[in-house]
C-alpha cells in the first residue's frame, strides 16, 4: 500500500463535511456533494458524477502517523496493511480478488492525520464493496503471525524507499529538525526500531481505539446519488454499533528561535541540491488568515515554468536546473512553506543558498505585484474547474478535508475565498512565515562534495 503523496490541486482543495443536515446539497461550487449522517455517527458524503457509470468508493479514517503514542511510530502505516488480511467471512486476500474479479481496482494510503482505503468500480459492483469495506471495519482477525508478517513488509519497503534513498533520509531529518514538539516531526512509516518493538497487543488496541464508525468518513463519488446510496450505507455501515468518537490529542509546538541546518553526503548523490523549509500556518493552525494569501504566494513563486524563481533563476540567469516553491495548507497541525533548487554542476550550493536568499529577500523588501497575484489566483481558480472533471478529485479532497474537521462550505467556497486575496495580504503573509529562525535549510550533496563546490557526478 502507498504512504499518502500529497498533490498539489488536493492541498488546494483538502475540506471536509461534518455535521450537515440528511441529505441536504451543498450550496453551487467546485464539487456540489450531498451529505448526510448514520445514526452511529458516520459522515457520509455523495460527490456525484454521471459521466460514466463508474464509482470511486473511498472509507477515510481519522487517525495518522501524527496520532501515534509516543515510542510507536508506523503503527497506522502498518495497520493499513493488516487491514488487507481479511476477516471471518473474507478470509486473507478475498477482498481484493473479489475487486480485481470485477475489473475495478484498489489501494490505500496513511498520511500524518488520516488513513484511507478506496476501490473504483462498476456502480452495479458497489453494494458488494460496501459489504466487504464494513465487515472488516469490525471483524478484522489480528494474529501474532499477520503481525510479524506485515512488519517484514515495511521494514523492506522502509530499506528500499528510504534508507536506500539519500533525498528521503534528509527528508526524515528535515521534518525531525523541523518539528522540535509535534509529532509531525516522526516518519509516517515509522522508525526501525520502534517498528521491531510493536507488540500484537499494540495493533489490537489500536484498532479498537480507532477504526469505529464515528471517527470515520464514507466518501462516494461517481453515477450516485445520496437518495440512492443512504439505503446502502445504513444497512452496512449504520448497522455497526455506534462507539464514542476519538478525541485527537497532539503535542504543540513552541516557539522557533533558532535556525537550524542539516547536511547530509552521500556517494549515490548525483545531483546536488538545497532546500529550505518555514514552519507556517494552515487552514486549521497557526494563523489561519494567512492560509489562502499563502497558496497564491507559493504558486507566484513556485507554479511551473512562468513562476518568478524558475524564470528568474532558470531561464534568465541560467545557474539552476530546477527552483520553485510549495505550500500546502491541509494539515492539522502546523504546515509549512518549503523553497528548493538545483543548481547547474558548474555552481556550488554556497551561491544557490546566496542566490535564493537574495530572492526571498527582494520578496519581503518589494512584495509581489498586482500583476503576479491576478494570474496567480485565475490559474488557481482555473484548476478548481479543471478538478470537477476528475473521478476521483473530488472524492479524495473532500474525504481528506473532512478528516482534519473542515467543512463542505469552505471546499465550495474556496474559488470565491481565493479569489479575494489581495497584494497586501500575500505581502503580509510572507513577511509573518519567512523568519529565519522558523526554518531548517538542508543541503544534499555528494560524498567528495561540499558546500562551496558540490559537483555532479558522472
């Protein structure tokens, strides 16, 4: 199972639903969902889709890698993959060969604030995956050899997609770094040795703890309506017992006064490279008036190839294979604002870092223009419209937002609140999040190379 990539459009449109009347439409926006709530304290939403007969079918989790007790990292993350082993009735594998033996497919994925589990399938196909997706919210079979299995699993995915990736283990120690309190700051897929020490008893109680109907979110989206798919979620689904929601507890973050650096060589780097990252509010923490300014911020600098540091620092001055920047304000708990850029073999990162510094300085002297911010929020808006054309867009943005506790009104009036952004407010914004001393700069480089002089290798 895939560990949660963050896309760029979903970090723009992550919003939720809780609490809304039975059935009742959102007002006109990006997505239109129909809502409604189980008597075991469900939410359920309906993002409907006539194009095709077709039905994305996700079951989203409140829990993370950011809810694990202390000394237990990775436990959500191999949890997702437990839950793959089956139950009483679906024995081990059953599932997912009922899935393929339809012609949809499957997967999942665990990100710091939620886990999530979807199929895509036939809308005919739809009640049988219901059927599967609630049984094993409850009747999951845990066994000391499922157990001692699956951990095997992650450890090996751990070793191939991190301890073997040089980028991926500064990007562990950039995040500890980062992070000096909130559990944002330990991997998703945990550490190894904390891995090795769970015990059967650990994932028991996790599931017990966790995966109940309140603290979950049914998502549909596809050829369905609310009035078709209430009767189906209430005889699978609402037919679970009803168990108290959890209530989610994370350690706060002090105030930053010092800047941090990490630095990490290693022979298999071939490209040098230097980022730096500034602990930054979100829709939900910190300073949340400075969330939507920030989103035009980061694609004024960072979106694509008309993006002032790629134009600046790529196409005119020609010193750097790749720069920009990237926000995303869907966490939690804190977000953060993050530049990057490699440079040619001929520059050294010493130059990157006084070249970008001299950006994010003429950045906070000057500000952005009136020019920048229009085009940055009408290609905004533009990929809002763009995302209703997508199965499976507005499935994922609304179950993710809904898992960190917005609402179906702040997702519809995303485009109209992106749109009210203003120069002072992107200038503000930038002048509260960039302050040295909330950041870490990180350089990656070869094992012969250095600061000054950090060559590619051949």
């Amino acid at each position: 199972m895939k560990l949660a990539h963050r896309n760029k459009l979903l970090s723009i449109l992550l919003v939720a639903i809780m609490g809304l009347p039975a059935a009742v439409p959102a007002l006109a926006g990006v997505f239109n969902p129909e809502t409604f709530t189980l008597a075991n304290g469900m939410q359920v939403v309906v993002v409907p889709n006539h194009r095709v007969p077709v039905v994305t079918h996700m079951v989203w989790y409140k829990v993370g890698s950011a809810d694990e007790e202390s000394g237990k990292s990775g436990i959500a993350h191999i949890f997702e993959h437990l839950m793959f082993k089956g139950t009483k009735k679906y024995g081990p594998g059953i599932f997912s060969k009922a899935v393929a033996r339809n012609g949809g497919r499957e997967n999942a994925f665990t990100s710091t604030d939620y886990t999530a589990y979807f199929q895509t399938i036939a809308l005919d196909r739809l009640e049988m995956l219901m059927k599967m997706e609630a049984d094993r919210m409850t009747n999951l079979i845990l066994n000391q050899e499922q157990v001692d299995s699956e951990r095997l699993v992650v450890l090996e995915e751990r070793r191939s997609r991190t301890d073997n990736n040089p980028g991926a283990i500064l990007g562990e120690n950039v995040q500890a770094a980062l992070f000096l309190n909130h559990p944002y700051g330990h991997p998703i897929i945990g550490w190894e040795h904390e891995i090795r020490a769970l015990k059967l008893a650990d994932f028991r109680s996790f599931y017990k703890r966790w995966y109940v109907p309140a603290n979950a979110i049914l998502v549909v989206a596809g050829d369905i309506t609310a009035e078709k798919l209430k009767p189906l979620a209430e005889k699978y689904y609402g037919a679970i017992p009803s168990r108290p929601a959890v209530t989610r507890k994370h350690s706060q973050e002090p105030p930053q006064k010092a800047a941090r650096r990490v630095l990490l060589k290693d022979q298999r780097v071939k490209e040098a490279s230097w980022n730096r990252s500034y602990l930054a509010p979100g829709y939900i923490s910190g300073d949340t008036r400075h969330a939507y300014p920030l989103q035009v911020l980061s694609e004024i600098l960072g979106g694509g190839a008309t993006s002032r540091l790629y134009r600046s620092l790529v196409v005119e001055k020609k010193l750097m294979i790749s720069a920009g920047a990237s926000y995303s304000a869907d966490n939690l708990g804190p977000s953060q604002f993050a530049f990057y850029a490699s440079p040619r073999p001929e520059v050294s990162l010493e130059k990157s870092e006084q070249l970008m510094d001299e950006e994010i300085t003429r950045l906070l002297k000057s500000g952005v223009t009136h020019e920048e911010v229009d085009r940055a929020i009408m290609h905004l808006q533009n990929e809002a419209i763009y995302a209703r054309d997508s199965l499976r867009a507005g499935a994922r943005a609304m179950g993710s937002a809904l898992a960190i506790g917005r609402t179906v009104e702040d997702v519809e009036a995303w485009p109209d609140r992106i749109g009210k952004v203003t120069v002072q407010q992107v200038n503000e914004a930038a002048r509260a999040v960039f302050k040295i001393e909330q950041s870490v700069t990180s350089l990656l480089m070869p094992e012969n190379g250095n600061p000054q002089k950090a060559e590619v290798q051949p």
